[in-house]
C-alpha cells in the first residue's frame, strides 16, 4: 500500500517533496522503499520513529530525519532552502496561537 502511495506521490506535478514517517520497518521493506526512492527525482524525508538507519544515509535524494520535528523542518527546507516566508508564516502562526491563548483566558 505505502509503495503505491509513494508512485502515485512521484508522478504527481504538484508534489515537490516526499515524507515518508512509519515505525522502523524489517531490513527487507526499507530495500524496497529506498529502490523505489531512489527512482525519484524529488526528495524524500524519511522517519523511521525510534529507529536508527544508517543504510539511509548517503543516499541521493534522500533525508534521513530521526524525529518528527526534524522530519518536519528537512520538509520545508527540501521545498524552500533559503526559509524565504517560513519565517513570516510562522511569525503569523504564532501570533494568532498567543490571540487565541488570551481569548480563551478573558472568557474562561
């Protein structure tokens, strides 16, 4: 099922990174997974949560993450590697998080 998630994700024109987050899977899936990755020419994150491989470094488009912070920033900067808007979005993104605290704390 996840391999055919992966095709369908490659071919796709308006996917520009692949984020591929599971537990760590047998020695024998994550072949499979990496032949099929190394196929693509966009980049894959990869998160084995909780596991260490070793066998995804090195690898030509692909960006081994250990955790799902970690998965989520090698994200971004696979699409924008300079942070171009990322910082303003997140400057947005908190500030209605701090308004939405307050609002909450004035009606509770």
């Amino acid at each position: 099922m996840m391999l055919e998630a992966l095709k369908a994700l490659q071919q796709d024109p308006a996917t520009c990174v692949l984020v591929l987050i599971s537990k760590p899977p047998a020695e024998a899936v994550v072949q499979v997974i990496l032949k099929q990755v190394s196929t693509s020419q966009k980049p894959t994150v990869i998160c084995f949560l909780g596991g260490a491989m070793p066998t995804l470094e090195n690898l030509p488009n692909v960006l081994s993450a250990r955790t799902l912070d970690e998965c989520a920033w090698l994200s971004v900067r696979a699409v924008q590697p300079d942070g171009e808007g990322l910082q303003a979005f997140l400057a947005r993104e908190k500030a209605g998080l701090i308004d939405q605290a307050r609002r909450a704390q004035t009606n509770a």
